[in-house]
C-alpha cells in the first residue's frame, strides 16, 4: 500500500482518481496543504469523499520545528525540552509529555484526520535531522518518556508510530540529503537505540516507522528494505505485530535502491506494509509501480482514528486550557539546525 502527498489546498482532479485506486492507503499532509483550521477540516472531508473505502490521513505534527498545522492549533514545545524538567522531577515531566501527546492528538483528531506520526523516539546524540526533536539523549529516559507518550495518544483516541527504527539519533548525517552508516553491532544498537523501541512496543505502539539509515554489521541495505532488520529483528525477535511504515522514499537516503519502481519494491520485499510517496510529482509513477503486485494484507481500519470531539468540544473541555498552560512550563528546547525548508513541504521529516 501506499501514503501519497498531495500538491495544494484543495484537491485536484488527477489526484481525486490516484485515491480511487486500490494500491493508494491514504495522504500524508504538510505545511503546502495547510491555509487554515477549516480549510484543512474541508481537505480532508474531501480526502475521505474521494473513495469508496476507508482511507488515512496523516500529518507529522510532532510540535517544535516540525508542526506542519500552526494557525488555530496550540504552539507545542519541542520534546528535547522535556528532559530539563525530568531531571528535577521526573513524575511531573512524564505527566507534561502525557499531556502534549493528548493535546497534540485530539487537536489532530478533531481537524479530522487519523494520525500524526508520532513520537520520535530517536536519541538526541547529534543527528542533523532530529536535533530537538528527540527526549534526551540516555535510552532509558527516552523510554520513559516513549511510554508516556504512547499512552497520551492513545487516550485521545490515535494511534502511535514509533520513528524511526532502529535508531537514527545516533549518526550525523541527514537521510533527506545524504546516506547514513551507523557502524554499530546490533548488541551495541541493543544497549542503546533499540531500549525507546522495546518500551514503545511493550506500551502497545500501533506502528513503527523505518530509518533510511544502513547499519552494515547488521544487514548490507537501509533498514527501511531489509528483510533482517524488519522481518528477523523487529517482528520476530521484538515481537511487534502493527504496521511498519517505511519513511518517505523521495529522501536522498532511499536512492540506494534505484528509481521510484526499485525503491517500492524494495520496501514492500522486505516487510513494510506501507510506503510514503511523499512527493506528489512522483505518486503517478508509483501508482503505475505496484500494477499487478500482490500487495500487504496487513489490515490499516485499526489505524483510523476514534472517538474525536469536534473543535467545539474540545475547546470546551477545560483539560484543553489546561494543557496548553502546563505545556508553557517545558523550557525552549535552544537553537537547532533550521530543517531545510523544502523537506518540510515534500518529505516526511520522519
């Protein structure tokens, strides 16, 4: 299956038939797709009127830099922030990034779509794309923090990704722009990257999402197409049963594979139920790519959204007021590098 992007504000004709089409799961939306609260509660009615079934729409609206939906939605803190507050009084930082994931989630819930892709679950030891987007840096405080979080989200009625497996803290390079190599042993990943992973799943996360990141002493290819890091090591020896999402395979990162045919099929071979076309200038070709191809018979209605309030109601729900004053205490989560504008608008900056 596939996650398209779309091109503006509103539907156009070619893209209202590419969502018709069997192989198509749904839209990821970013920053080009948003003008406003209503607008983008239009968008995705349409979205939804454009199929005979059931399709997902999904944003990354993680707060900090990455909050694709701004105007109308409550400004969220950056999750590096957390860790300050954890180390003073852990208890209350867990309540806070509880807290963010519900009101993150039942904002997302009430616009009308299914999910945002969330949380990152990534260290925070230097990586270029996810500076301050991550908890901290020590494991076991970013599992810490990956349980509360799961348990928010699901309270407001989503579900959760885990991104970006098996770890993509820990390497400097950005997969939107260049290749990455972690050279680590899969014990040393163990012992570090892979704890967040473990808690995440032991907490019931619906879904993980795949770095375009190669580990060699693992497997030779990007963890996102290789049948030892999804099949051998996440499925079998962790034991997770929900979706694997690949990232998106416009990224520089996924070229490896070849072109836009190659890379789908490379995903999909190695166990990804669902793979982003982020790029609506490629979603024709990829459309055209899994012509005749059996496709995951991994079931994604678990992944629609549930029980939302309209904005009406959630406005009105004191708990909204109330998190969005709590959430003023997470301290600024300093500079980061700038997230290059345009994978802000054409990849998932997952």
């Amino acid at each position: 299956m596939l996650l398209i992007g779309v091109s503006g504000h509103a539907l156009t004709e070619a893209e209202r038939d590419w969502l018709q089409h069997p192989a198509c799961a749904g839209v990821v939306l970013f920053a080009r797709n948003f003008a406003s609260r209503a607008q983008t509660v239009e968008l995705t009615q349409a979205i939804r009127a454009a199929a005979p079934r059931p399709l997902l729409v999904c944003v990354d609206q993680e707060g900090g830099r990455v909050q694709r939906f701004r105007d109308g939605y409550s400004t969220l803190p950056a999750l590096r922030g957390f860790e300050e507050l954890y180390r003073r009084d852990a208890d209350a930082a867990l309540h806070l990034a509880h807290e963010h994931a519900w009101l993150m989630a039942s904002e997302i819930r009430a616009t009308g779509l299914d999910l945002s892709f969330a949380p990152v679950v990534d260290l925070a030891r230097g990586n270029r794309a996810i500076g301050n987007r991550a908890f901290a840096e020590d494991p076991q405080i970013v599992a810490a923090f990956t349980r509360a979080y799961v348990a928010g989200m699901h309270e407001a009625g989503m579900i959760a990704t885990l991104k970006h497996f098996p770890g993509h803290g820990s390497v400097l390079e950005d997969t939107h722009f260049d290749a990455a190599t972690d050279p680590r042993s899969l014990d040393a990943l163990r012992g570090a990257d892979l704890i967040p992973f473990a808690a995440g799943i032991e907490a019931g996360a619906d879904a993980v999402m795949m770095a375009h990141v190669t580990y060699p002493q693992v497997a030779p290819e990007p963890a996102g197409y290789s049948k030892r890091w999804i099949g051998d090591i996440l499925r079998t020896g962790m034991g997770f049963r929900g979706v694997v999402f690949s990232d998106d395979i416009g990224m520089v990162a996924a070229g490896s594979a070849g072109g836009v045919q190659a890379r789908i099929d490379a995903h999909l071979d190695a166990g990804c139920d669902v793979v982003l076309v982020c790029h609506p200038g490629s979603v024709e070709e990829a459309l055209h790519a899994v012509e005749g191809r059996a496709l995951p018979s991994m079931a994604l209605t678990g992944l629609i959204g549930r029980g939302a309030l309209g904005w009406d109601a959630l406005l009105a729900d004191g708990r909204h007021a109330q998190a969005r004053r709590e959430l003023a205490q997470v301290p600024a989560a300093g500079a980061d590098a700038a997230l290059h504008s345009g994978a802000n608008d054409v990849g998932s900056v997952a």
